[in-house]
C-alpha cells in the first residue's frame, strides 16, 4: 500500500509543480518569479511553437514588477522569450545602476 501512496504523491507533487512554473502576465509582459530572490525572468507564454509570438509593438521591460504582494526586481530574459515575434518593433530595457559595495 506504501508505494501506491508514494507513486500518488510524487505525481501530485509534480503536477502541482508544473502548474505553479507556468508563466505570469503583467501589464502584458510574461514572467517566472523567484520568490526567494524577489527575481523575475521575462518569458513567453507558449510552450511550442504556434504559441511564441506573443510580444508585438513596442516593449518596455520594467526594472521592477509588482505581483501579489511582492515587487521583484526583473533581472534577466528567459532563452527564447521574444522567439518568433514577427510584430515586434522594439525592446526597450532599463538601465541598471551599479550595486555599491558595503
């Protein structure tokens, strides 16, 4: 009875899993969120290929994204984010000041 309960487990855990990565939308701009870092990576929303060209105009990533109750700092842009955006006519990323040393 023990490995059924196992088997169910992990399948629930990586189920739970896989619904908790997929990619959030703020203001339009897709992101995974790094709750212990207070990070986000901008990603896209589809997961093959008919789904990627999702940014069109003009993009304007932001230094910092507010979800939830957290404002994370965006520090990076996911492998293929702006993939196949045929409609994309610029990305615009801000500048970022140097962290002073302590």
């Amino acid at each position: 009875m023990k490995p059924k309960i196992f088997t169910l487990f992990t399948a629930l855990t990586l189920s739970a899993g896989v619904l908790f990565a997929s990619d959030t939308a703020v203001d339009g701009i897709y992101y995974k969120f790094d709750d212990a870092n207070l990070t986000a990576t901008v990603t896209y929303l589809g997961s093959y290929s008919d789904e990627y060209d999702e940014y069109t105009g003009d993009v304007v990533i932001p230094a910092t994204v507010t979800y939830g109750s957290n404002t994370y700092s965006v520090t990076s842009i996911g492998e293929l984010a702006f993939y196949g955006c045929s409609g994309l006519t610029s990305v615009n990323i801000p500048n970022r000041s140097p962290v002073a040393a302590a």
